[in-house]
C-alpha cells in the first residue's frame, strides 16, 4: 500500500531543460510547409490583427512570410472583413451579415479560371477565428480544393472560470500556481515572463474559439477589486484583448462592508448601490471592455443577499443595473444548497424556480452540468428547461477535482457531449440542453458557457499532457455545442501528436472510452460522491467526520446496508424526479425503466435486484468495477504501442500516469467492493480479479493533498 501511495503522489516528471515538455499545445505548425498547399500569395490588409497572426505563425513555422498580393490570381489566399474591399466583389456579403461579428465563411471560390481561398468575416473578431480554423484544417491534412465552410458560435460568451487566489494557489488546481497571480503578492508586479505567457495563453484560447476569463476564485476576496489588483487586471486585459478576449471577475457579495467601509452589503440599500456603481465605474475607467462579474453567493458559507432578508434575483440585479450602461453581464451561480433535511440533489432547482423571469436582461444563471457537483457522472440538472424566462448558462469542470485529478487520463468531451446531447423534453422530444441553453428553444438575449479551468504554470499547463485536450474539447463544444467528441478527438490528436492513422485510431479510441472505464472503477451505476474528504482523490466510502455535514459525507448518498445500496429519489423518496419533465420523470420513477447508468442516482435497490443484463445488482457491480480495471489496462497496452510516434518525453510522462491511473482503479475497485461486501454478504464473483488489498488496510489511508487546494 505504501507503493500505491508513493505513485498516486509522483505529480512531477524529471524532464531536460531543452526536452518536448508539452508547452505549445495543439498549436504545433510543424507541417504546414510539407503539408499545406503553397498559396501564390495572400490578399489582405497586413494591418489586420487577425492577418499578423496568420503571417506570424507562417513565417514561424516556414520560415518565410506569404508574398501580399493584390488582385485576384491563381492560388491565392484572400482574408478580409465583408468592407475590405478584396471581399467586396466576390459576393458572399449577404452569408456575411447572417454569420454574425464572431462568424465566418472559408470557400474555396473560381473565377476566370482563377481558383482561391477565401477566409471572410462581417468583423475582424470573427476573422480571427476563421484565420485559426483555416489552420486546424491545414494541420490535420483537411484542406482540399473544395471548401464550403460556415460557421458562428453556439454561444455568445465562452468563459473559462479560473479558480485561482490572489496567493498564486489554485483551487482544485493540479497543474502548478496561477499564471495571473504571485505567492504573497501584496504589490502586484508584471514581468516580460507574465506578458509572454498571457500572450500565449490568449492564442490557445483563441484558436479554439473561448473569448472570456474570469481571472480569479468564486471563493473570492474583496482585496480583488481593490485599485492595486484592478491595475493588474487591466494589463492582462491589453494582453488578451487582441485575441478578442474580455476579462471578468469572480467579487464578493459583501466587498461594500469589507473593502468599501459600508456597514451593511444590503443589495436595496441606496449606499451599496451607489458604491457597486462607483466601483463598476472605476473598473470601466481602466479596462473599457470588461465582461462583467461571477458571482457565488449564500452558498457554502459565502456572504449573498439572503443575509439581509433579500433574494438572489434582489442581489443579482442590483449588481446588473451597475453594469447595464457599461454593457457588462452577471453570471450568477446557481450552486446553492442549504443545510437540512431535504435532498441536495433538489434544492437549486427549489431556491431558483420561483425567480423565473425576475433577472435583469444582462443576467445569466450558471448551472453546474449536474444537480449535485461535478461527478463523474450525473443526470442533467433539472433547471435545464424549466426556467423558460430566464437565461441558464451551463458550467462544466475542465480540472478534475472528481476525476483523478491531473493523474487520471479522462476525455471529458464524451461527458459534456452526453451532457448537452440530454433531452430534457422541455419542449417535447428533442429539447436537449444544448437547444434550451443557446437560444434555440428560449430566443435569449444572452447566451454563454462556462468551463471551470484547469490551467496553471506547469510546462504543458495542465499537469497531464491528455489534460490538455480537455481545455480544447471545452472550446471547440462551446464554439459548436454539436460536434462529436470522435471529430474533436481526432483534431487534437493530429494537431499534438501525429496525423498518422496507426497513432490516431488507437489513441482516439483510448480517449473516447476514458471517461467510461473511469465510471466504472470509480462510481458505477448511478453512485456518487464516494470520495475521500476534502481533497477528493481516491475512496472512502466509509467516511464519517465528527460535526461534519451529512450532505459532505458519502454514506448520505450510498445508503449502503443489509437491505441494499443507492440514493431513494422516487416518488417513493425524495421524489427528486418530479422536477423533470415527462417522459423522463415516469422513466427515471421506475427502477425496470431507469437507465443502469442512473439506477443508484434515482434508486434504493436491493442487492438481489435483477438488472437489464440478467445479473443481480451485487454482480453486476463487481464486474462493472472490474470492467473499469481492465479497461485501464488496455488503455497502458495501446500507449506503449504507440512509442514509436511520440516523442521520448511526453510518452514518458504519459506512461508513467497510466500507471498510476491503473494502481488507483484498483485501489477505487477494492475499496468499494470490499467495503460494500460487507452489507451485501455475498461473494465477489469468481471468474472477475480477486482483491489484492486488505479493507482495513485501506481504511487507514489519509492523505495529505492540501497542497492541492
């Protein structure tokens, strides 16, 4: 056990100071030159950003920039917003205007026997965004003389939330101190090191299609919006504005009483009006294109309006009417649970419901993805669909907190993919969560997205080198909430490591299948928050901290005993399923009609149920275990077959997390098995792998990962 231990702490890699370390991300144009096409030249305005930064990135990787030309010949590469006047005359002004300021068309257009490409935009910030799709599809061997491309975002704001204090910690970070922010940092300073990572930090959220930050915790210190900070934020903001990305901030409720001198943070009174008004300005004065605030409030201890008597729609708008002349929005966090006795799972939808429609225009409810907190798997929150009068943003968590952190290999895009893909049957069959949330079904003013992020100083700034393509799976779903996890899959990989089809069909098909296998040797079956407290990496099942809330601890959601295992939230129980629509509510109401993979989420089974496959659920528990242990295997077998494509670092680094990944699934299927075999009373099935530790051994596991948080 003491081994398991030691590897499942190894977060670093001894790697050479001129070593690959992962640090370019998928913006890797090694290829360009053998593989692109030679444009004659390109017809641009070179004063456009979004042009630098193609002839930047051409002339890096080839050593040369494209020739500017003028006129319309053989070959070449036309970039211009629909009023430049290249753009003019080849008629597409019309698809333009429909594709939005954020859109944009790539054709493939002949005319007198003349062939080029073309990359146009209505405005020079969806330029950008064409100028680095043109560049995807270039890097993954996808050009081709027959282009027909458009596209314009899912939603309006994609915002990467980023949890990290004014110390340089990061909460639930794994990947090394804040790139924002300095251990003890009393005088923010700025170095060239800072611009320059800022800077590339900027290009990677851009080629991807992320147009927002939110610099700092929810959890968040009134010092934030003190003069010295606010400095600070307005040189990131001139970093990341060309890449047409707005800064926001996470505030504190109570910042009036605690920065501001006030004597209450009461959203009616007139003076914490006046002072959120004045401040608003202040920041405005600074950084004229700020985005606007994220709010956590009244929830796990945080001041809020509920303190003075008010309500969150109260707190919410008064924040709203500060920003409204300035343009900003408020993203106000729905994760609230209060203490008591009734389920968890249900109490965001019961505090927010009798608020639809009583949020300012410039107000966004942020949902976290499931009714409880990120798990590795939940159904949908049911807000999604039933507020109808109030715009919802969904909020997904790129960093692992649940999931093994920067360990663990886990493709969060089949999550998210599953996520947004549910039918919440709002509005009849087909009311997915994407369709409510991005103004399909709700014709929103406002529509964003929000991925918890899980970025940090480490070399490859994600801890582990697949974490990588969590943040660009976040991206590329907020920019189309419709694509496939196999095609993003499939771009990052060819954008990372190889394009060759031995490397990709392999790897891809690790990834896609990550998330499940992590299901199984974790929580199967509908089971959830069994984790170890506080830190949440690895089991405890068994967990019981003396004054600690019941809702903290995970027997308040397994309910294991001799009669069974599972959460009741039947109409028979807490009858959480009557806050979805139907079908849903009478499918999730029935254990026969449940999804196995909801059964435990909605049911209080006993250990001889008979389940879908035939098995009774105590079998079918073990070999789901066991099917997640094996799975992780083979994900170890097919990296070490790829070797000869990647270099020696980055397989170093990966093989080395695939081994902890698979010590911890047993260590996850172990403890679980082990601890619920004892109100089972019945065997482990004997044709699935025996256990290798002892219960009592790994009960007395505790580790210190506090230098996490």
């Amino acid at each position: 056990m003491r081994n398991l231990i030691a590897f499942t702490l190894m977060l670093l890699m001894v790697i050479g100071v001129n070593a690959e370390n992962g640090h370019q991300l998928w913006l890797r144009f090694d290829r360009l030159e053998a593989e692109s096409p030679v444009f004659s030249g390109i017809n641009a305005d070179k004063s456009k950003f979004a042009v630098k930064e193609f002839q930047q990135i051409w002339k890096e990787k080839t050593g040369k920039l494209l020739p500017v030309v003028s006129g319309q010949i053989d070959n070449q590469l036309i970039v211009g917003t629909r009023k430049d006047k290249n753009i003019l005359s080849l008629g597409i002004d019309k698809e333009l205007v429909r594709q939005g300021k954020e859109g944009y068309v790539i054709k493939t257009i002949s005319k007198q026997n003349k062939t080029f490409t073309v990359v146009a935009s209505a405005d020079e910030k969806g330029l950008l965004y064409g100028v680095y799709h043109l560049l995807r599809i270039l890097q993954t061997g996808e050009f081709n003389k027959a282009l027909n491309i458009s596209e314009k975002p899912s939603y309006s704001v994609r915002v990467l939330n980023h949890w990290d204090n004014l110390d340089g910690t990061i909460e639930r970070g794994y990947a090394g101190r804040s790139i924002f922010w300095r251990y003890s940092e009393e005088h923010p300073t700025i170095t060239d090191k800072d611009i320059s990572l800022w800077r590339e930090y900027a290009r990677a959220n851009a080629s991807i299609g992320i147009n927002g930050s939110v610099l700092n915790n929810v959890n968040a210190s009134p010092k934030m919006l003190s003069e010295e900070y606010l400095l600070k934020v307005k040189a990131i903001a001139s970093e990341l504005r060309p890449y047409n990305i707005k800064v926001y901030l996470s505030i504190n409720f109570s910042s009036p009483t605690n920065l501001g001198g006030l004597k209450t943070s009461d959203p009616l009174n007139p003076e914490v009006k006046m002072w959120w008004a004045k401040k608003v300005n202040e920041i405005y004065k600074l950084i004229p294109d700020f985005g606007g605030f994220l709010v956590k409030a009244n929830s796990e201890g945080l001041p809020g309006p509920q303190d003075f008597g008010r309500t969150h729609a109260d707190g919410a708008n008064m924040l709203a009417d500060a920003l409204k002349p300035h343009g900003g929005i408020v993203m106000w966090r729905a994760f609230v649970y209060d203490a008591g006795k009734d389920d968890r799972a249900k109490l965001a939808y019961k505090e927010f419901m009798p608020l639809d429609g009583q949020f300012r225009d410039n107000v966004i409810i942020q949902v976290k993805n499931g009714p409880i907190d990120f798990q590795p798997r939940e159904p949908f929150s049911p807000l999604f669909g039933a507020m109808k009068k109030t715009p919802l943003m969904p909020e997904v968590q790129i960093t692992q907190e649940y999931l093994g952190f920067s360990n663990h290999l886990v493709f969060l895009s089949t999550m998210w993919e599953e996520f947004l893909e549910s039918d919440t049957y709002c509005n009849g069959k087909g009311s997915t969560v994407a369709k409510t949330t991005d103004g399909t079904i709700f014709k929103q003013k406002l529509t964003a997205i929000a991925g918890v992020a899980n970025i940090g100083l480490d070399a490859n700034w994600c801890g582990h080198q697949f974490a990588q393509a969590n943040w660009y799976a976040f991206g590329r779903l907020a920019w189309n909430n419709s694509l496939t996890s196999a095609k993003i899959a499939d771009e990052w990989i060819k954008q990372t490591f190889s394009s060759d089809a031995k490397f990709v069909e392999p790897v891809k098909s690790m990834m896609l299948e990550s998330r499940e296998a992590t299901v199984n040797y974790m929580m199967p079956l509908g089971l959830h928050h069994l984790f170890a407290y506080g830190h949440h990496y690895g089991p405890e099942p068994w967990c019981d901290v003396a004054g600690a809330r019941q809702d903290w601890m995970p027997k308040y959601y397994h309910n294991a005993s001799v009669k069974g295992i599972g959460f009741d939230r039947s109409t028979t129980g807490s009858n959480a399923v009557l806050q979805y629509f139907s079908p849903l509510k009478e499918d999730f109401n029935d254990a026969n009609t449940c999804p196995d993979k909801y059964i435990l989420w909605f049911h209080f089974l006993p250990w001889d149920f008979k389940m879908k496959s035939g098995r009774i659920l105590w079998d079918e528990l073990c070999y789901t275990y066991d099917k997640g242990v094996q799975q992780t295997r083979e994900f170890q077998k097919n990296w070490d077959k790829a070797e000869r494509f990647v270099d020696p670092e980055r397989f170093t680094q990966v093989q080395n997390r695939l081994r902890i990944q698979a010590h911890d699934a047993v260590w996850w299927k172990d403890a679980c098995l082990l601890y619920f075999q004892q109100f089972s009373k019945r065997p482990i099935p004997y044709d699935i792998e025996r256990p290798v530790y002892k219960l009592d051994d790994l009960m007395k596991i505790k580790l210190d990962l506090t230098h996490h948080n």
